[in-house]
C-alpha cells in the first residue's frame, strides 16, 4: 500500500530527540481531530469484521497521512487500496511505484474504511489473523507486514507506535455504538465510556415474509421476492447453516454479499437462493441508519443490481431520502 509524503515526514521526526516530540501524537490536534472523527466507524467494522479498531485507526492516519494525502482528500482513500482486477467502483490515477496508477475512489471516508474491511476479509493472506484475539494489535500489525500489505519493512513498528502513543488498544474493547470521551466529562463515571447504538436501520424479520416449509435441522424456510431465506439462530455461521440446507458456504457468503469472517447474528435473515436481480412495482426512500445491502437483503434483489438500477458506483451509501427504484 502507498504511504503518503506527509506519512513519511511524520515517521521521520519519531527520529528526532525525544525532547523534541515529549508529548505524545495523542495531544497532537492533528492526530486527535483524526481519530474522533473515525473512531466510531473503526469500532463499528471492528464489530462487523474483527478487525482491531486500533489496526484500522493506526492504518488509516498512517496511510492517509492523518487524512491529508492525496489520494485522501481526492478520492477519499484512507488505506492506500489500488483497484485490481475485481475493482468496478470510481477510480483515481495518480503515480505510485509506477506511473499512472489506478487507486479506488469512494464517494465518502466511511465507504473507504468499510471497504478497507472487505478487502482484509476477503483475501486468503490474511485469513490467519483472524484467528488473533481482537485485542492482540501487535499480533495484527506484524501480521499485515508478514501478509505483504505495505513494503516498509518498519510498517508493523509504525504501527505500533501510533497505537501506544495514542492508546487507540482501548477502542478494541468497546461495545457497538458510538464512543463517548469520558475522560473530559468529570462529572460522567469511569465506568460508563459508552453508549448504545441508536440507529436499528431495516431489518427483516419473518412476519415480514410467506412461510414455506421445514427443512432439514428443524429450519423454517421463507419466501421473499419469490427467493428462499431463513432466520439465523444464536451460534449459527455460514457453515452450520449451509450444512442443513446441503449447499456450499461460500454460496451463502455470495447469495448475501456476506464477508468471509463476517459474524452472522441471531435472526438475520439469510438466502438459500440466489436474490433476483429485480423487484415489480417497488420504491424505497432511504431513511436514517439504513445502508444499501440491508436495502437489498429486506427486499430480495441482489446488491449489485440494486446499484446498477439506480445509477450508483459499487459501495456508495446514499443519503436519506434518496428514493431507490427496483426495477427499469
């Protein structure tokens, strides 16, 4: 991955003296305004993916020179993410290790760090560190060195340093939702630094669906948009559910645009069947906390075709009252 110019001038002055960087990177304005306008997004795919918020925070400043390089602040790329080859989304070219390379362009920072997320799941090199706790960022940072994501042969130390200079290891114990600073708030208690998400989006839910049959393990199947699904059951995962059904798990990542590490929760809803790619005499205004493959998920259209329909780059996350069609 590209480490920016400015990422470069920051590693270089952990070189000098220590008397001249005696406060650490956290007080730094630079620094701290980066990582509490990311943090809750970290913590956020840090739930849905298991990766250490801090890998991701750490990754983000680094290869973003804290949300200053160019391909930051043109093409919102935090992660230094060159297209390849499966790659359909906005692009931007700019010269790299060579000439006139192509970088994913994202319409917003969050689509770049959810896709940071995908892209870490999705690549068989780096599926061993998934078997790390989530707490173990060292473990994640020589890791990602080990799996070839960067060149710098010091970009698991670099990390690490602006993981303990900053203390982003405290992020990889919080809960869903957004983080509050206690620290500043003396009158809030120690014990309480966070608060519970407030944003359900839209889920499906069997009394929004036609029942079908029962299937093998006790399974209840259901019908939505003419495509088959049922509701996952605490301690479920891709590969207990596929067992049951007599398919293969990776058809279930694929019918429901899942990761590969993607945790599956109770009573999420979970095709059997691939999802059509359109849905007769439907409209949706997207509303507050809603994204677009929970969109596609309720409704029974595959995601790529529910972009394609509306006229939007793969990944892009349109505001609320935007009126999605499903059907030309």
């Amino acid at each position: 991955m590209r480490i920016s110019v400015v990422a470069v001038i920051i590693f270089l002055l952990w070189q000098f003296p220590l008397s001249l960087i005696s406060q650490p990177a956290a007080r730094n304005q630079a620094y701290t305004g980066y990582i509490e306008k990311y943090r809750d997004i970290a913590i956020k795919k840090m739930h849905e993916y298991k990766i250490p918020a801090s890998i991701t925070l750490a990754q983000g400043l680094l290869e973003s020179g804290i949300g200053n390089s160019e391909l930051a602040v043109n093409a919102n790329n935090h992660f230094g993410i060159k297209c390849h080859k499966e790659w359909t989304g906005m692009t931007y070219t700019m010269d790299d290790d060579a000439k006139d390379e192509c970088f994913r362009k994202y319409a917003s920072a969050e689509e770049s760090f959810n896709d940071h997320s995908l892209f870490l799941t999705s690549r068989p090199r780096y599926a061993g560190l998934f078997s790390l706790d989530i707490r173990d960022y060292k473990g994640w940072a020589h890791g990602l060195k080990s799996a070839g994501y960067a060149t710098n042969p010091r970009y698991a130390e670099i990390l690490i340093r602006i993981i303990e200079e900053n203390e982003l290891y405290l992020y990889d114990s919080s809960p869903a939702g957004p983080y509050r600073a206690d620290k500043d708030k003396k009158e809030k208690k120690e014990n309480q630094p966070f608060l519970p998400a407030h944003s359900p989006g839209i889920q499906l839910n069997p009394s929004k669906v036609k029942f079908d049959e029962i299937a093998e393990g006790n399974r209840a199947v259901y019908l939505n948009n003419g495509v088959k699904l049922t509701f996952a059951r605490a301690g479920d995962d891709v590969h207990t559910i596929a067992k049951d059904f007599g398919i293969h798990s990776f058809q279930l990542l694929r019918y429901n645009e899942l990761g590969k590490h993607e945790i599956i929760q109770d009573g999420q809803a979970i095709y059997i069947t691939p999802k059509k790619r359109k849905v007769s005499g439907q409209k949706h205004i997207m509303a507050e906390g809603e994204n677009m493959r929970d969109i596609s998920q309720f409704y029974g259209i595959r995601l790529q075709s529910l972009y394609k329909l509306n006229g939007m780059q793969a990944g892009h996350e349109p505001e609320a009252g935007t009126v999605l069609k499903f059907s030309k």
